[in-house]
C-alpha cells in the first residue's frame, strides 16, 4: 500500500483560510495537518488534523518570533511532503523549514492582491516550488504563474 502524502496546509485568518478551504478538497486522501491563527476555524476543516498557531504582524516582533517557533516545532512534528499558503506570514515561515527538510512548496497568493503581489508572496519566490498568482495580469514568465483564481 502506497504511502499517502504527507500536506500541511498553513494560512492566517480570514481571507487567506477561506481560500485556503477552497482547495482543501484537492487534500483529500492525504496525510492533512490544517494550520492557522483562530481555534475557532476547526469547525471549517472536514479532514485531517488541525493546529493553531498564535496570529502575529510584522508591527508585532514578539508575536512574530513566537508564531516563528512554534510554527517550526509544527513543521518538524508533522513532517510535510508538501506544504501549501495562501498567505501570509504563517506560510512563510513555514516554507522556510519545511524546504530545509526537503518538502515541496506551493504559494497560493491572495485574490485581494489584484494590483500587486502581497509582499510576503515577494518574500516566498525563493522557497516555493509553485509559485502561483490569482491575476492573470500580475503573472510573468519568470514568476509567480497564472493557473486561475479560487473565488
């Protein structure tokens, strides 16, 4: 019997997890661990494990480096084949331990970003081995991709 991968789906609140649910069902028959900042979205999650992650902002650095850590101990735990963010600074922590350990990486960056990419999708081009817009016209061929929206 084939091993089943191993996907940690990680996003902040609000907008980011409603997008993040919206492709949730390309998870299923995974090894799925739902990453976010509200207890509360546990409700929204029909498989796979839940944790939560303390929300922090960048005008926040104690958050910021508590989310940091705790989000690493989540990654070494869970141990994703893949790790998949619609955003934002949750899933780029994330990419960066999850790439140390060899796990491949998809940026989903938010449908609110029409005019420009959010700054931490700018942040993530390094560490995301699919680097996706909801924009067409925000896509170039030397990234992000353009490969539709989920609204």
């Amino acid at each position: 019997m084939a091993k089943k991968p191993r996907v940690l789906a990680i996003a902040s609140g609000g907008g980011h997890w409603v997008q993040l649910l919206r492709v949730a069902p390309a998870f299923e028959g995974c090894d799925t661990c739902f990453v976010t900042v509200r207890r509360s979205y546990r409700e929204d999650i029909p498989f796979g494990r839940f944790r939560t992650i303390v929300d922090a902002t960048r005008w926040n650095k104690i958050k910021l480096a508590r989310m940091a850590l705790k989000i690493a101990l989540i990654v070494l735990l869970e141990r994703p084949d893949v790790v998949i963010s619609t955003g934002a600074a949750p899933g780029y922590f994330a990419f960066r331990v999850a790439r140390l350990l060899g796990a491949r990486t998809i940026w989903l960056d938010s449908i609110a970003n029409a005019e420009v990419l959010s700054m931490t999708g700018k942040m993530v081009e390094p560490y995301a081995d699919l680097w996706l817009t909801q924009w067409e016209h925000l896509a170039t061929p030397s990234g992000p991709s353009y490969g539709g929206s989920v609204i």
